[in-house]
C-alpha cells in the first residue's frame, strides 16, 4: 500500500505592490515631517511611499511609530478621519547640474509670467495689490505634471517654462532647488539671528480605494517627499476637507486656515495636491522699530497715509549699507535677510504705472536690475504692510499654457488609466507681513483633480509709490514671493 505523499513545502509569494496597493484601505494622517538635510539647515518635508497596503481596524488605537525597516510601510498618525501612510524611503539622487540650471531658470520666467497674468487680470485703477507665491504654485504644477501625459503634460510644462525637459527631469529640478534652499535656511525659530526660517511640506490627499497608479505614487514620494493620505471625499466631504484644512493651517503655523474656498470640493474629488510654504526672516539691517505715518501716493493720484518703517538716522553709527540703484525708470534697493543668502528686492517705477512696469520685466531685465546696483550708504524709508490673498488660479493658467487640463480632452493616464480625470480647481491663499523686524509669509497652493564698489548715498531712497517686493534666492534668483503693492492700506 503507498503511503500519503509527503506534504509540499509552501513557500510564501510577496503580494504584488499593485494589489496590495488597490487594496488600502481609507484614511491616512497627520503629516510626518522628515529633514531632508541634516547639519546646518533643513527642509521640513514629508516622506511617503506607498508600496504595500495597511489594513486599519475600525475603532483601533492611535498607530504606534516604533523603528521601521528601510521601505516598510506604516500608518503614521492621523487627522480626524484620515490617516497618513510613510514608509522610510531614500529620496531620489540629485539631479544633473543641467537640469537644475534649467529648473531654476524656468521658475524665474514662470514667476515673472504669472505676475503679469496676475497684473492684467486685476484692476490696476482700484488700487488691486497681487500677491502670490510662484513657488508653491509651480511645486503643485510640477507634482500634478507627473501624473499627466501627451497634450496634457505639454501644456503644463510650457506654462512652467520646462518645456525642454520632461516630467521625470523636472521634478528632480525642483528638488535640487528645494534642497539648495533647505540648506541656506533653518527649520525653527531658534536660529533666526543667524538664518532665515524656511519650512516646505507637499501632500496628496487620495479617495479611498482609488488605485492611483504606484509609479506616480512612487515618484512623488522619491522627487517631493509627498505625503499620502487617504480619506473619503465621496462620503465624508466635511472630514475629508477638515483634515485637508487642518494639515494647511499646521504646515503654514496657522496663517492659512483654508486651502479651497466652499464648493471647490465636491463628492467627485478623487485627488488633491498640495503644497504650503511658511517663510519668517529677519532684516540683517534693521529699521527703526517705531513707524510714522507719512504718505503713499496712489495710481490714482489720491494718497493714503500710511506707517513707514526707516533706517536709524544717518549720523548714527549704525548706517546701512545696502544694494540700490536710481535710474530715469525706477528706483530699486536690495534688503537682506539674517545669513545673507536671501533678500527682498523692491523695486519702485518713476516713469511708468507698476503693472506697465511689470508687463515689460523679463528675467534678464530683473537681472539687470540686480546686477546695477552698488553699494550705497544713506536712510531708508519704505511702509509696513501685511497683504493677504485668495486667489483662484484656473483663468489664469488656462491662460498661460494649461488649458487642456481643465477640459474634457485632459490627460492624466499616468495617474490612473481610468475613469478619465481632469483639475476641478486650483487655488492658492497667500500671507505677507513686512516690518521693521523683517518679513512673514506663508502659502498655501491645492489643486483639486477629479474625474473628466562703495559710493556716498546722500539722497534718502523712499518707496512712496506703487512697488514690486520680491523676496528672492540670491544665488539662483528663484522668487518665492512677489507682490504688487499698490496701496499698502488696503
């Protein structure tokens, strides 16, 4: 008589990423903030791969964050309903010096662009001030250009001024110049006598059991540090929106509570990127902390009294000595920040309207500008202000490039193959406060996406008119903000 078979031995076969990708559950959470670089100055930054799935049950304790081994997935911690999945992953290596080069010089023209179509779409005549932060924006756009394709992707590389690379070459771009900026600044508030305050953080909020494709998933992680949190817009739009609002409000210390404004979202979103920036430097020259009203004179030809901030008198011994210049088209002067490494660059017309003057500026005039000044000792005197804005940016980058996105024929396959999707929305909330201690800014940009040598300076330089303030990287000339203050009382 034979005897039983001898038991096969069974060996375990790893679930496939994609199924077990599919298979995640709902909700993800709160933002797991990561240094990019370590040493010196760092980038607050969130980092995320989704590569196999969590099962969370209901009802179950606040996840644990024990050591994980390199690529383990986890759930970190949550908000409200939504929870976050991390998974300790190396970033993607630094991109070619070319590339960089190109992405840097690309994120200039697309601020300058974006100004302009900023500038012609406001009223001017109302004294309308602009203020965004091109930065943020183009970090959204780069991260959304990922997931599009054909048509699509062109349009968005060409309203960001990357038309010469791809959606791979220019995502590693960005991140080279994030981290160029994470290592000329700080990532608290304790080193604010020395360096700048610089905290950037990116999310891509997911419909739960919406199989996004895991190569954009991944590539997101490796190229943006993005954090992946599930939640449910089809049946909990008012959680799904809190969590969003919630996780804006921390990454920008609360000065943006609100990333879209009401109806933006809908039971349809299946996806939303976003990107927050908080910036917070002090002047390496201060001003004089008290501040008089004197007037500012309007493009109407009205004026406004406002408070100006000056630089102590010029028999002190603390004179500034700053970068300006005064030509027959503007006057202009360079503050820098504590480090030295980033400035405000304002700009002031004489012979022409600010949006004319802004309509004509190209990255090699703005370079221009920059490289004619010198050094120039003498009192300055420009307002206080603090400018907020709620922008919806979709006429705009239609009208820049973009359209096909917003319309039926989008493209963004390498999201998901189906069903077709298209941008709902795209939004930004900007903060800027300028006083004699230095400046405060925060943005906050989503895009909701769902199916279809020494001279003597004896004259006082006085921004009294309508000016450009930039607040610029001074080795690569990248513009993380820019505002066109018409009337600094509004």
């Amino acid at each position: 008589m034979n005897s039983a078979p001898e038991p096969t031995k069974q060996h375990h076969v790893p679930t496939p990423p994609e199924e077990l990708l599919a298979r995640v559950k709902n909700r993800s959470a709160k933002t797991r903030q990561h240094r990019l670089l370590g040493g010196g100055g760092s980038l607050v930054v969130v980092l995320v791969l989704v590569l196999v799935g969590v099962l969370i049950p209901e009802g179950s304790a606040r996840p644990q964050q024990s050591s994980h081994r390199p690529g383990q997935v986890f759930v970190s911690d949550r908000i409200g309903s939504a929870y976050e999945l991390g998974a300790n992953e190396t970033p993607a290596p630094p991109a070619p010096s070319s590339v960089k080069q190109a992405v840097e010089n690309a994120e200039v023209g697309f601020s300058l662009d974006l100004l302009n179509n900023l500038a012609i779409s406001s009223d001017s005549s109302d004294s309308s001030d602009v203020l965004v932060s091109p930065s943020s924006l183009a970090t959204a756009l780069a991260m959304l250009e990922l997931g599009a394709a054909a048509s699509t992707e062109q349009g968005i590389a060409a309203t960001l001024h990357t038309a010469g690379l791809s959606a791979a070459q220019q995502a590693a771009g960005w991140h080279g110049l994030a981290a160029l900026l994470a290592a000329e600044t700080s990532t608290t508030g304790t080193n604010l006598r020395h360096e700048p305050e610089l905290n950037i953080a990116n999310a891509l909020f997911l419909q739960e059991h919406f199989a996004a494709l895991p190569a954009f998933v991944r590539a997101l992680s490796r190229e943006f540090q993005t954090g992946l949190w599930e939640t449910d817009f089809q049946n909990d739009l008012t959680g799904a929106t809190n969590a969003i609002n919630q996780w804006t409000s921390e990454n920008t210390k609360g000065l943006i509570k609100q990333l879209f404004s009401p109806g933006a979202l809908s039971q349809f979103t299946r996806l939303v990127i976003a990107d927050a920036v908080y910036f917070r430097a002090m002047w390496a020259h201060k001003f004089e902390n008290a501040t008089a009203d004197r007037p500012f004179y309007l493009a109407t030809g009205a004026t406004e009294s406002v408070p100006f901030m000056t630089s102590p008198p010029s028999s002190s011994l603390k004179d500034m000595t700053l970068d300006a210049t005064t030509d027959s088209q503007y006057t202009a002067l360079e503050l820098p920040y504590t480090g030295k490494k980033l400035s405000a660059l304002v700009v002031m017309p004489t012979k022409s309207s600010l949006s004319s003057f802004v309509s004509s500026l190209t990255p090699a005039s703005l370079e221009q500008i920059v490289n004619g000044m010198s050094p120039e000792i003498g009192p300055v005197s420009m307002p206080t202000f603090t400018l907020r804005s709620d922008s919806q940016l979709d006429q705009t980058l239609k009208s820049m490039g973009m359209s096909q996105a917003f319309g039926p024929m989008a493209d963004f396959t390498r999201i998901i193959k189906y069903p077709p999707l298209v941008v709902q929305a795209v939004e930004q909330h900007a903060y800027l406060q300028v006083t004699p201690k230095g400046t405060t800014a925060a943005a906050a940009t989503g895009i909701s996406v769902g199916p279809t040598a020494m001279r003597a300076y004896t004259q006082p330089v006085v921004i009294d008119h309508p000016f450009l303030f930039l607040v610029r990287d001074d080795a690569t000339g990248a513009i993380l903000f820019e505002s066109m203050v018409e009337n600094p009382a509004s």
